[in-house]
C-alpha cells in the first residue's frame, strides 16, 4: 500500500472536523496524522503518511468514523491504493 485517499461528496458545513482511523488486524495504519480528517467546507481529506504498507489476505481493516460535526457531510469513499 502507498497511498490512502478519501473524499466526500458533499463537504460538511459546521462543527467539528470529521476524523477516520483505520485499522488493520488492530493496528492504525496510519501514523502522521493518525486519522483521515475532513476539514468544514472541504470534499478532499488529507493525505497521512502509512505505518502500514504491506496487507496480506484475511487481514481485517475496520474503517471508524471517530468524530463528526453537524452531520451534513456525506458520500465517504476512501480508497487504499498500491502496487501487486
């Protein structure tokens, strides 16, 4: 895995920014920041360096939305990109 990405189709407009862990086999994948985050008024998440790379069939990722705003945020999509 090299890269992770996420959008939103429509960007939330108030409150706090929407945040996303994600797991593998328990362990976050992701290291600086740890979580994905949707600023207010943005559709693209940042872009956090990857503690894990490498996946392996049967791993279990567990994608937790872990705080949102006023909830108008909608359309999650994120995607795990890499080679094979």
């Amino acid at each position: 895995m090299t890269t992770v990405k996420a959008s939103l189709t429509t960007a939330q407009t108030s409150g706090n920014a929407i945040t996303i862990n994600i797991t593998s086999n328990t362990s976050n994948i992701l290291t600086t920041p740890s979580s994905l985050t949707f600023v207010n008024g943005q559709t693209l998440s940042n872009q956090p360096a990857l503690s894990i790379t490498s996946l392996t069939a049967n791993d279990k990722l567990e994608f937790n939305i872990t705080q949102v705003g006023d909830g108008t945020g909608v359309g999650l999509k994120i995607t795990l990109l890499g080679t094979g």
